[in-house]
C-alpha cells in the first residue's frame, strides 16, 4: 500500500426542496414535505467513494469548507471513515450550497448554486509539508474560483498548484465541470501540462480539445474519441488520458496504448439517481491508478464503480468494497 490519495477541492451541500409545480415570476408555489440535505462536489464524491472502494486505503481531504450548519454535516459525513484524514480542511465563512427545486409536477430540476468557501480556495491553503500523498486530484476546474484565476507565468492559477505539486514527487489528477462557455482552453488547456491522470466525461473533453464527441442527435462520435484522447495527451497528460460516458470508459494509457470498455448491461429498474456516477468512475480509476493497476483494469473498476452509484439515488450511497464492485462487473458485463 502506498502513501495514498489526496482529494482537493469542491465540498458543496446540496439541499433538495419538492414543489408543487413552477411559479410564475412574482407569484408563490408550496414547498412540500421531504426537504433533504446530501453532501456533494469532488471533494466529497470522491474520497468517499475511494474510502468505500478501500477501506485501508489512507485518503486526504483539502480544501476550504463553511463554519455553518452545512459545513457540519460535511465533515461529520468525512470523519465517518477512519481512513479519511481531515486535518487540511480550512473551515471558514459560508459553505458551498446548491438549492434544488425539484418540481413534483413537471419533474423537471432547478438549480441555485453558491460557491462560499469553496470559491476562496487557493494554494496558500496548502501545507506541502503536511500533503504526504502518493496522488493529488483536485476538482472541480471551472468551479473554483480563486484557482480559476489567469497566472502570467503558469497559465492559471490551478496549472501553478498542479506543476508545484509535482515537482514534490506528487503525481497530479484533474477533473472539470460541465459548463456551456469559452473558459476551457484559457483555464483547462494550462493544466494538463502538469496533468498525470486526466479524468472527464465526454462533454468536457470535446470543449477542451475542439473535437465534438456528440453529433446533433446526441449520438457519441466513437470514431473521434481516440483523436480527443491523443489530443489531451499533446496537450500534456503525462500517463492516462480517460473520458467516461453513459457509453462506457475510454482511455490511452502512458504507452499510447488505446483502452476501452463498455458500460455494464443493468437491469430495468436499477438505476435510482445518475447524480454521483460521474465521481464513482473517477474514483475507480483513481483506486486502480494508486494499486498499480493497468489502465484497462483501472478502466473497468470505474465502470463498475459508476454501475453501483447508479444503485442509489444520492451520490455515495450505492458505492461498495472493490471486491463488490469488480463481481458486479464480472455479472453485468
């Protein structure tokens, strides 16, 4: 076992309230029983995905968190695994939040969202000293703020903390957000110079690389995946280029070595909530990139990973041990 992962970033409380339908500008709508409070963002989906995958595994958590109510609930939910080492979260200020007005009538979501403190994190907040880590991932690009700031020198303030990191003998991970704006190549493209393992789904990966992976219909562009795989490693990933997709999982290993795996056959009424699959994968590939494991074997794991976060309606719930997980892979492939 090694030194183990470190997981920066996002620590955001999503807090749910069911409506009776959508009000007009000006005008009042009922929000009924079942107000739910769940943790998200990187931070949280990820390292306890990886505390569930490994329990042995030791895990570090970094980031600027809220003195609130919400940022209780976040690092009660993070001490709740003995591996999962909190002493370099900051908690200050207001916490990250989203507000989810979910529409009983229609169906459909809307989302309010507040960065807080999330938006003041920044590599003065990092003690070096203190980060004794095989691996740091650090996400979300796009939505933290202070790192998403222009740097003369490194291209912005996140590819800055990424190449100091690595000049400590730490191997680096991003992962970005999903978001409709012209913010990629000025922040995404600086960072993957100083990018190990760049893991992002096929969205974020044709607005990094100008390459489209979806065509007007929404079908995935498979015959274009290798192209933006090969395109993020000229851009600078260093050992493994990954996208995952409702499709499967897709990568080009530090070889150049082509990898992928489809996603598993799930059963009619498996699936309960998509919000935390994303993560899952991450974290899968992220467990097997830290044990050692080839890219295909890393690949698979995070497949599976994100079939059994698909499970659960919240983000974490429906994560299991790595043995689980590689059974399930095997049943459902």
């Amino acid at each position: 076992m090694g030194k183990g992962i470190c997981v920066a970033g996002n620590m955001i409380v999503d807090i749910l309230y069911p409506t009776q339908g959508w009000p007009k500008q000006g005008q009042l709508v009922h929000i009924q029983d079942g107000i739910s409070r769940a943790t998200g963002g990187c931070l949280c989906n990820v390292i306890m995905d990886l505390a569930k995958l490994d329990p042995e595994m030791k895990l570090y958590a970094l980031g600027r968190n809220g003195k609130d109510a919400e940022g209780d609930l976040i690092m009660e939910q993070l001490r709740a695994y003995p591996n999962i080492d909190t002493q370099n979260v900051i908690c200050d200020g207001i916490s990250a939040f989203t507000l989810v007005l979910a529409d009983q009538i229609s169906k459909e979501r809307t989302f309010f969202t507040y960065l807080g403190a999330n938006a003041r994190f920044t590599e003065d907040d990092v003690d070096w000293d203190k980060l004794d880590c095989d691996l740091l991932h650090i996400g979300y690009i796009l939505l933290l703020n202070a790192l998403d700031q222009e740097d003369a020198e490194y291209g912005s303030k996140m590819a800055r903390l990424l190449h100091h990191a690595q000049q400590r003998g730490i191997r680096t991970s991003i992962d970005v957000v999903s978001e409709a704006s012209d913010r990629f190549n000025r922040l995404v493209v600086p960072a993957l110079k100083y990018t190990d393992y760049c893991i992002i789904n096929e969205i974020e990966a044709g607005q990094t690389t100008g390459i489209a992976l979806r065509d007007e219909n929404d079908a995935l562009i498979r015959e274009n995946i290798p192209k933006v795989l090969r395109r993020m490693k000229e851009l600078g990933v260093s050992t493994w280029a990954v996208i995952h997709c409702p499709e499967g999982g897709f990568g080009i290993d530090e070889n150049g070595n082509y990898v992928e795996r489809e996603s598993l056959h799930l059963p009619e009424g498996y699936i309960k909530g998509s919000v935390g699959a994303g993560d899952a994968f991450c974290a899968g590939v992220l467990c097997g990139a830290e044990k050692g494991e080839t890219l295909g074997s890393a690949i698979e794991l995070g497949v599976a990973s994100a079939a059994a976060s698909l499970s659960e309606a919240n983000a974490t719930d429906g994560m299991r041990s790595e043995a689980e997980v590689r059974r399930l892979y095997a049943q459902l492939r």
